[in-house]
C-alpha cells in the first residue's frame, strides 16, 4: 500500500538543482584571511540585511585542512550558507567544552561531532524553545509504545534503529571521546534523545551544512518522515491541488528568500510549512508545528486538542489569505464529518470490541501474538488514519479508496468475523447499530433504486 513518492521527488531535484545554483551565484568566497575573533552573536537582528562578518581564528583553522584535504564537499556547502556570511563558522557550533559528554580533542581543539539544539539555542534562542514545546521534540519518547512492540520485538531491534528512530531519533549512546554507539549515531531523528539531555536534531529539516530555511520549506523536506502507509501526508499534498500548484509554479514560490510571508513573498501555492510553520501578515512563523492543529488524528479514536478553537482559528487565518470565510467554513465541515464518521461508524465499535474480547481473556495481554491484533492495528493505524489525513488535507483519494474503503473492506470482511470466531455473539451489539444494519440486507425499494440506476447507465 505504500504509494511512491515519485512526482514530488521529480521536483524536488529541481528545486534542490535551482536552490543550489542560486546559492552558488551568491556565495561568497570565505574569508579566510580575516584573522578577527567572532563574539557569539544572537542572531536576532537576522531580518535586516547582513554585512559579511569576519570568521573566528578557530574557524580558519579548521578551514586550512577541512577545505582541502578532510571533508572538502561539505566545507563548500558550509560557504555558500548564510552562517559563513555571518562569521558563524565550524567552531562556533563544533566547539565543546572540555567536560561536554560529547567532547573530544582534535587537532589541539576541544570539539563535538554532534551539534544538539542546545548547541544552535545559544544563538537561536526562539526557535529553540518552540520546538522544544512541540510534539516533534517528544517523538523519541515512543520506546514504550505499541509501535514498538512491533519495532523492536516483533520484527527486531535492528529494523527499529534503521527504520523508527531514523525518523523518530533514538537515544545516542557515547562509547569514548568522540566515539558513538553504531547502532544510535548516525541518527537525525526529529526526537533524538542528544549525551547532553536536550531533544531533537535541527537537521532533521535544517539540511547540513548550508543550513537554510529553503530546503525546509519544500514539502519533500518533511516527507522524509510524512509518508507512507500510516501517515501519507506527502502524498496526500502531492495529490492535492495545493500540491499541484506548487509543482506547477515552483519558480514563482521564491523559496530562496530570506523574509517568505504568504501573500507578500509568494503566494502561488501553500506547502507544508506554510499551513503548519510559517509567517502570513497576521501570524508569525512557529517551530511548533502542532500550533495550528485542532484534532489529532493519530490515536484510535480521534481527539479534540486543547484548545483546540484557537488553534483551528490560526490555521484558517493561513487559509484565508487565499480562500473566502464559507470555502474554508465548507472545507473544515466535510472534514469533521469525516472524522465523526470514522470514530463513530468504526473506531469507538471496534476499541469495544477489542475491550469486550480482551475482558473475556480471548486475547492475550501480549500485543500482536493473535491475528486479530493485526488486523485492528491496520484498521485503525493504517486505514484509519489515512481516510481522516485524507479528509484534513484535501486528498479524496486517500479519503476514499486507500482511506474510508479499506476502513469498510476490513471491517465487514475481516476484523468482525474474527472476532465473532474468537466470542460467538461479541459483535452482536454493533451489528445492530443504525449504522450497520444495512447488513441485514437493503430494502426493497433500495435495491430496485440501484437496479434502475445501472438501467440508465449501462443498459443492463
Ligand atoms: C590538521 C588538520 C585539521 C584541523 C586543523 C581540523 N580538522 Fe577536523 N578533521 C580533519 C581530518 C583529516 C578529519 C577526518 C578524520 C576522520 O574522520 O577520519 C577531520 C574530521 C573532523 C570531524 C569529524 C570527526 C568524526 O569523528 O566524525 C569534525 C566534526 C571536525 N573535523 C571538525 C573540525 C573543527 C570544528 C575544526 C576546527 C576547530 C577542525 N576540525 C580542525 C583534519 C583537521
Ligand atoms: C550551524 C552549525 C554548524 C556549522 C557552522 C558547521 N557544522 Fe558541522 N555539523 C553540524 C551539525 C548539526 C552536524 C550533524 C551532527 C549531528 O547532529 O549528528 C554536523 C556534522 C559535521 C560533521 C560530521 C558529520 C558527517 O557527515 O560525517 C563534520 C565532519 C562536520 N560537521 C564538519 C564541519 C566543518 C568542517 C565545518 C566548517 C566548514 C562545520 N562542520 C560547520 C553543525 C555545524
Ligand atoms: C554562533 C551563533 C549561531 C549558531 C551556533 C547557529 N546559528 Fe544559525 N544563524 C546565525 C546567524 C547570525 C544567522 C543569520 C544569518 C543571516 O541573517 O544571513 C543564522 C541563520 C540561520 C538560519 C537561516 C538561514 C537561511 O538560509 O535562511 C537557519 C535555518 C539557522 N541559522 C539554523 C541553525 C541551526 C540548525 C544551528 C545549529 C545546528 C545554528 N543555526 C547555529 C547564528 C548562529
Ligand atoms: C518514515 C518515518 C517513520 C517511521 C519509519 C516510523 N514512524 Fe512513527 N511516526 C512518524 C510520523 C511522521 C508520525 C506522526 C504522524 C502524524 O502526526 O500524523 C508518527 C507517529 C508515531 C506514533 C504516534 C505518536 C503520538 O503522539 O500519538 C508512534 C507511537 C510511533 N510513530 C511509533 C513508531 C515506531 C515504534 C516505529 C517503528 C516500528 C515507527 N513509528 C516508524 C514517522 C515514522
Ligand atoms: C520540522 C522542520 C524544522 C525543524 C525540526 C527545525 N526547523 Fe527551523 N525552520 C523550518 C522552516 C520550514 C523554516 C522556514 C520558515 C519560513 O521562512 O517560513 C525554518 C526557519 C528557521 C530559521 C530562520 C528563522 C527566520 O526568522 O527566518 C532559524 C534560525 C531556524 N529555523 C532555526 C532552527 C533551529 C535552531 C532548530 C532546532 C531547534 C530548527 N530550526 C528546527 C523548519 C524546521
Ligand atoms: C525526521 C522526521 C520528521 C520530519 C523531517 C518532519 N516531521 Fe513532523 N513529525 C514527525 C514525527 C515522528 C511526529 C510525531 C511526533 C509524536 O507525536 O511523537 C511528527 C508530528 C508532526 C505533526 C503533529 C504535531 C502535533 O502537535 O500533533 C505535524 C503537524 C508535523 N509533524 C508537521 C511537519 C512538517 C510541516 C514538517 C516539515 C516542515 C515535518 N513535520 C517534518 C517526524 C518528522
Ligand atoms: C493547505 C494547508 C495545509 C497543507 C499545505 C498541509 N497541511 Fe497538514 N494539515 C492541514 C490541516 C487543515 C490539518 C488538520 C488540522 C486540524 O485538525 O484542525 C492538517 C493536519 C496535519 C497533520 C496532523 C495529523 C495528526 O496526526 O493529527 C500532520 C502531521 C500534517 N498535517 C502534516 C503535513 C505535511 C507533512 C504536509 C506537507 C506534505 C502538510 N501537512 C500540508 C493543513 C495543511
Ligand atoms: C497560497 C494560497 C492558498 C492557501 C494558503 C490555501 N489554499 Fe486552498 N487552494 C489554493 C489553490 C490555488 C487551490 C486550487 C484552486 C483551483 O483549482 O482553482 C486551492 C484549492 C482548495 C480546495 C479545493 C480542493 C479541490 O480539490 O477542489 C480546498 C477545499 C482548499 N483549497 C482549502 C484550503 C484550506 C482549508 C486552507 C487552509 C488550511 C487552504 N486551502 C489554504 C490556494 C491556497
């Protein structure tokens, strides 16, 4: 059921291609021969132009070998980054002190391989501390889930440390001075679980090293972790035609900016960041990325979040620099249809049902030993979440065919007969919900509706 990802992944080698041009037009050449000492500097005046600022003497020295014989590819992508304009050079975000977990000696410097949010904090402090409040920051905190289970038991530890925590982050281990655990490091993991206790890893949208607000705000960028058969969101966007106008009109999307307020900087097309991050005239840019969010869809059955109003409201103040009060009023109403049918019609019967199984001890407390477990897992981890994702973003085919139709095919086909094989009578109660009834066969005056329809339609 994974679906490729290959238009956006067409248009993002040519965006990466212009993005990369762009800046090589721009770079300037790294001033290796300013000898000034850089004070850290916090880059809150950063909205104003930038005059080229000296590197520090550390920086140059890492410079004379890194440019040439150890990592000269990367060096170069460091230099045409706005950091290299700004003086903030390898050791400004490498140094560590002595006493860091992380710290080794190289080449007479205390320095780190892993640079932590903490590290990028002490120069962008309020980028930090939102992301550090959001869901994001937390998602290595799944080690006790039922995913995980899955991850590293039912499948194997392996798997989870190459599949999970890529796109979760694990905890990385420290072996001796600048030396990692193979199996936690490499690791970019949105949640990563960093030696100096701090969550996260801002190169999980911050590509290494040019560091730029560009390639994150490209849809492809969150679709390392946003896709796939639990949670498409890269392909419902791809579908939508919200994507389709971002393909269309890439050149005008302005990625390379350095201000990007909808309706001032572009305004062909709303990518991810738009919706989710990034500044209109009345909102500014956020590193929490579930400010704008009302429900959550990832659990079994749907929730309201707190204060869910005023998050909704930010959202729909994005939208309506490009649509009207009743299209997005419209919009949002199918949307919570969607999601009240699902939880209503098939999440709150089946989580019964499991319950009522469960307390009559036909399943085990072990997860994933029965089939049954398997199948309620898709119906709801799977199906379910791609049918209301589908709904929230506009992409009807992931609402329907690979959405609610799976959602009813595995409902009525598999998780309620093998149910009832398991406790004879356990699904008695939902077959008789209003919902369901239609089991007990159309009525007449349905059938004969249908049978006059294809009458119509075929001839036959
Ligand atoms: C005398 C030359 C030299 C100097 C000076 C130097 N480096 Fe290196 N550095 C190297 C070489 C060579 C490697 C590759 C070593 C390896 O990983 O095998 C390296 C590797 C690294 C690594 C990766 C280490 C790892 O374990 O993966 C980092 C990070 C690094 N250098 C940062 C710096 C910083 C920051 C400075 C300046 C403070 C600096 N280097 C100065 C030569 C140098
Ligand atoms: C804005 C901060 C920043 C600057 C400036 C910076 N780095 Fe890094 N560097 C990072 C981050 C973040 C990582 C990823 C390590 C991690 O978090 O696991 C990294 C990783 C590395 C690595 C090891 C990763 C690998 O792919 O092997 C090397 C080597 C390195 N940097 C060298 C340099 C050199 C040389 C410079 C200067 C030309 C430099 N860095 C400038 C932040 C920075
Ligand atoms: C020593 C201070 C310092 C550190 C440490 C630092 N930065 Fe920066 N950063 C700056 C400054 C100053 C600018 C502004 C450059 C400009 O306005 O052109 C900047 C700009 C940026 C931008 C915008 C660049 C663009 O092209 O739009 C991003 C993104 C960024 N930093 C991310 C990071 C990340 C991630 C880290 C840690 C891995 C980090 N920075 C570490 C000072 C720092
Ligand atoms: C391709 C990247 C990727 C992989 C691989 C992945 N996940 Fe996720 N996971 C995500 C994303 C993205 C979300 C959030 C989706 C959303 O908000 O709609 C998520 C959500 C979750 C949640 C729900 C968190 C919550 O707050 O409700 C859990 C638990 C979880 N994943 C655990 C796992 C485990 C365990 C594995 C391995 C068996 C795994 N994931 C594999 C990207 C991934
Ligand atoms: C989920 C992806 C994501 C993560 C993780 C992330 N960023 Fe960003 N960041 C973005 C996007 C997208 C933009 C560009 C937003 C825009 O310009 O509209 C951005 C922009 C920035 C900017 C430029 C701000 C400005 O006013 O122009 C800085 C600085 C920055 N990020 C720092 C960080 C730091 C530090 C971290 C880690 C604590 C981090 N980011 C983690 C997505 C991310
Ligand atoms: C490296 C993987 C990764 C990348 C890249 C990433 N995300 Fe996520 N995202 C996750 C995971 C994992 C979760 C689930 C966190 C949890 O609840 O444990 C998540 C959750 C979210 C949520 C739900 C937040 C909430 O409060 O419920 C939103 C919205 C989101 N991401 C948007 C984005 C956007 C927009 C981008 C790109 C700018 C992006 N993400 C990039 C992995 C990623
Ligand atoms: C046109 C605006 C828009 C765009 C573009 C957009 N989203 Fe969303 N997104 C939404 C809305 C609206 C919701 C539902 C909000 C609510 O529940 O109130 C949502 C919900 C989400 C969620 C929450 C799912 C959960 O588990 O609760 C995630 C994660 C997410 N989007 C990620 C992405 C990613 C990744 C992209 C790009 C590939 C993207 N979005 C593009 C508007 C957008
Ligand atoms: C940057 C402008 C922009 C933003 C912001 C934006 N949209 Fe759109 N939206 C478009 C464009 C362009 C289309 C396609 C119009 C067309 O095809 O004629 C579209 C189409 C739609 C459609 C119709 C989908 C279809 O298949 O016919 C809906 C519904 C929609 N948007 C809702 C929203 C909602 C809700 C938000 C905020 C969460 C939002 N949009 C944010 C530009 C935007």
């Amino acid at each position: 059921m994974r679906q490729p990802f290959r238009i956006p992944f067409l248009t993002s080698v040519f965006a990466v291609a212009a993005f990369a041009a762009a800046l090589h037009a721009a770079a300037p050449p790294a001033a290796a021969a300013q000898k000034t000492e850089l004070k850290a500097k916090p880059a809150t005046s950063f909205k104003k132009p930038i005059k080229k600022l000296p590197l520090s003497k550390e920086t140059i020295a890492c410079l004379e070998c890194h440019r040439e014989s150890a990592t000269p590819a990367a060096t170069k992508q460091w230099e045409g980054s706005r950091h290299a304009v700004a003086g903030v050079g390898c050791y400004e975000c490498h140094s560590a002190a002595k006493t860091s977990p992380t710290a080794f000696e190289h080449n007479g410097f205390s320095i780190t391989v892993l640079v932590s949010p903490r590290d990028c904090g002490k120069c962008h402090a309020k980028e930090t501390k939102e992301f550090e409040a959001s869901h994001h920051a937390k998602a290595g905190q799944i080690l006790g889930s039922l995913d995980n289970v899955l991850g590293e038991v039912a499948e194997g530890i392996p798997a989870a440390n190459s599949g999970c925590k890529q796109c979760h982050g694990g905890v990385v281990k420290v072996t001796g001075p600048g030396k990692f655990d193979a199996a936690t490091w490499p690791n970019t993991g949105i949640g990563r679980i960093n030696p100096d206790g701090s969550r996260g890893s801002c190169s999980a949208c911050h590509s290494r090293h040019a560091f730029s607000s560009s390639v994150a705000r490209q849809p492809e960028n969150c679709g390392k972790c946003h896709l796939g058969p639990d949670h498409p969101q890269a392909e419902i966007y791809a579908e939508s035609k919200h994507g389709i106008a971002y393909r269309a009109k890439i050149g005008e999307m302005n990625l390379d900016s350095k201000s990007w307020v909808l309706g001032k900087d572009y305004s062909a097309a709303p990518t991810c960041a738009t919706c989710h991050m990034s500044a209109t005239p009345e909102l500014p840019l956020t590193h929490d990325v579930g400010a704008r969010i009302s429900w959550t869809l990832r659990p079994e059955v749907s929730q309201k979040l707190e204060n869910s109003e005023t998050r909704r409201a930010d959202m729909q103040k994005v939208c309506a620099n490009c649509h009207g009060a009743n299209w997005v009023q419209g919009h949002y109403a199918q949307y919570d249809a969607a999601v009240s049918l699902y939880n209503d019609k098939f999440a709150i019967p089946a989580k019964a049902i499991m319950k009522k199984l469960r307390d009559a001890g036909k399943l085990t407390p072990t997860p994933f030993d029965e089939k049954l477990e398997w199948t309620y897992y898709e119906l709801w981890h799977h199906e379910g979440r791609r049918a209301r994702m589908g709904a929230a973003m506009m992409g009807p085919d992931y609402t329907q065919w690979h959405g609610f139709y799976e959602v009813a095919k595995n409902f009525y086909t598999e998780f309620l007969p093998q149910a009832e094989e398991l406790l004879p009578g356990v699904t008695a109660d939902v077959k008789a919900m209003d919902d369901h009834k239609w089991l007990q066969g159309l009525s007449k005056e349905d059938r004969a509706k249908i049978e006059s329809y294809y009458q119509k339609r075929y001839g036959k």
